[in-house]
C-alpha cells in the first residue's frame, strides 16, 4: 500500500502499514489509541472531538491507506469514537450506505441519479451528496524483465487492456519506446474483478483519450475483451509484482508498496508524464464543480495535455447525506469529516502517494461538511 520516494517513501509507508494493523484492534475496541508520530500528535491538537461509540464507513480500496493513517491521527484525539473504516470497493461501500448499514461511503466515482434518488430513503428529508477528499494518480504498473523504463499512450493501452496488442515487442510499443530491449514477451492484463471506482475513472480516461482503441463505455465494472481479473488493488499490484509480461492499473501507493516500475505517458505533451503526486495535483486542479448545492461532484480532465499534468486521476468522494443523517452518528461524522478536509488532514496525505485537494475545492468541502445536519 506505499511506498516510491526511494528509502525515505518505504520507510514512511512501511510506519502506515503498520498503522493498519493497529486499526484493527482499534475497531474491535482496543484502548490503545496512542499516536507516538510527532505529527500526528500535533494534527490530533488541532482536532474538535464530537460524537462518541461505534462510527463505520466502508468502500473504496484506493482511500483504504488514507483512511488508516486519519483514523489514526484521529483516535488519538478522540479516544471516545472508534471508527472502522472497511475497504470493499466503491460499489460495495454504496450500496451498505443506502442499505443504511454505514454513517458514511468512499467512492472513486461520483453517485450516479438513481443512486441519488434511492438514498432519500435513508436520507430523510434529504439525499446523498459527494463530498470530494482524496486526490490522486492511477499507476499503470508493469514487470517486464530487462525493461525499467516504459512510456505509453492512450491508444496502445486501449488496445493492451483490449486484447488487441498481445506481445511487449509490438511494433505500437516499439515506437515510443525505441532505447528499451523489449522482449518478445505475452502481455498479461490484470483487471479489477470487483465494481470499482478505479476501473470506472481508468476506462474513463481511456474513453476519453483514445475513443477509438477504447470502444466501451466507462464504469465500475470491466467491460474489455480478455485479460485476467484479482480483486482489489491489492490483488492486481500483486499480479504485476509476482507475474512476469503482467501489467494493470491501481494507485500509486499500491505501485510504491510494492516497489512496482510504472509507466510515463505520451499525453501530447511536450515530454512523457510520470505518475507523480505532483503531475496528478496539476491534472486535478484543471477539474470543474458540475455538483449542484452541497453536492460536489468534479469533471475531471481526463484527455488533459498540459505539460507535467498526469491524466489518469481519481478522486475520492466521502458520501454522506447532506440532511437526515442518523442522530447517533451525525456529531462524529461531522467532527471525523471536518478533520479529513482540514489543512492538517490534506497534507498528511502527500508521502502517501495522494494529491491533497486544490484549495478552491477543499474550501467548499468545509462548507458542505459544516452543513450536513
């Protein structure tokens, strides 16, 4: 789940790995909510307690690293709330929300109208809304041996996670790459088996960017032609680790874990972008607001080809009900949501491998979070 600024970058991931285990623990009960980190202690100074018991929340793998170090940060502060927070994928952790089983949902993808409309059964007077707080870039990871080095595009990935390129010495992939020694290799494309936002947000991009390569329409589940399937981002970062000619997309705190080689991509920019935080940052700034009210679902700029901006990007939506959330849960979701979008909470995310929220978003997620009632 983390790791690629070198040493530095394992060692902190190493320190968040370690944080999930505890989390456990903390969910089941345990009273050691200690946080020995100095930043942490000095986050959790910052943060205003409200609510106490039992606070769950489930969905999205790709917020689960994020998810452990807040909720570590936060435990230390209050000691009087244990949140569990289960990573069973954007699909899963809607329908537990509108199935009123969970306080609030992680999502890679903003809720779809009728998701909307069934959630005023839970919602009274009121309805789900998408409140955007993780940033980040989609790794395209791949274990080639002899090769360190790959750049692709949008039209030769298509027809990878199409089926349609077979080897990794396919003259398509020859061209932009003509210092590497390519071997004369099966390609082995590992999708998500699970409905996952990342899918939804990586086939976005592909439809997007090379509409003709990609002929399927975007979404959580996988529509392409072939390929083989794991489950989770876990599962899929550790095909590529373990399989040689494997190739798959997740985020990049499951490619730096792992130490997984990703690909630069040919955008039309100047030169190939790396999946980098900071390339990410630049593609998610370019997003635009297309939620109404409270509700802040982004376009994102999927086809983006500013120089520096890495376009294959999610963003993670915590979903909560903008009014009518449960009385017993209302006062921790708001005070943990607060926390989360707080200056503290988006910079604690950036040696995770996650892009902090632009300002102008981060600011209107405050408001909306303030609001929920």
């Amino acid at each position: 789940m983390k790791l690629q600024r070198k040493n530095r970058l394992r060692a902190i991931t190493a320190g968040a790995l370690a944080v999930s285990g505890v989390l456990v623990l903390t969910a089941c009960g345990s009273d050691d909510n200690s946080d020995s980190g100095g930043g942490g202690s000095k986050a959790a100074s910052n943060i205003k307690c409200d609510g106490k018991g039992q606070l769950l929340a489930s969905g999205s793998s790709a917020q689960k690293n994020a998810m452990d170090l807040w909720i570590k940060t936060y435990g230390a502060a209050c000691k009087d709330t244990k949140l569990n927070y289960k990573a069973t994928g954007s699909g899963a952790g809607i329908q537990e929300f509108l199935q009123g089983k969970t306080a609030f949902a992680g999502s890679d993808s903003a809720l779809k109208p009728e998701e909307v409309k069934s959630s005023e059964q839970i919602c009274k007077g009121g309805k789900a809304i998408d409140l955007p707080m993780v940033g980040g870039p989609i790794a395209v990871g791949f274990n080639v041996p002899g090769v360190d080095k790959l750049t692709l595009n949008a039209d030769v990935l298509g027809k990878i996670f199409n089926s349609e390129i077979k080897k990794w010495d396919d003259p398509a992939i020859k061209a932009l790459n003509k210092d590497a020694n390519l071997p004369s290799l099966k390609i082995q494309a590992f999708h998500r088996s699970d409905e996952s936002g990342t899918t939804d947000n990586f086939t976005k991009y592909l439809k997007a960017a090379a509409p003709k390569a990609w002929p399927h329409e975007p979404g959580k589940a996988w529509e392409g032609e072939g390929g083989q399937s794991a489950d989770g981002s876990s599962g899929v970062s550790s095909q590529v680790k373990q399989v040689s000619g494997a190739i798959s997309y997740f985020e990049l705190s499951y490619a730096t874990a792992n130490s997984i080689k990703t690909v630069d991509l040919d955008t039309g920019a100047s030169a190939p972008v790396q999946a980098t935080v900071e390339n990410a940052s630049k593609a998610i700034s370019e997003a635009k607001v297309k939620g109404t009210g409270s509700d802040l679902a982004l376009d994102l700029a999927y086809d983006t080809k500013a120089d520096g901006a890495y376009p294959i990007t999610l963003v993670t939506y915590e979903i909560a009900c903008d009014k009518g959330n449960k009385a017993s849960t209302l006062a921790a979701t708001k005070s943990f949501l607060t926390y989360v979008a707080s200056e503290d909470g988006q910079t604690s995310l950036k040696e995770l491998g996650y892009a902090p929220l632009p300002t102008e978003i981060a600011n209107k997620v405050r408001e909306s979070v303030k609001s929920l009632s």
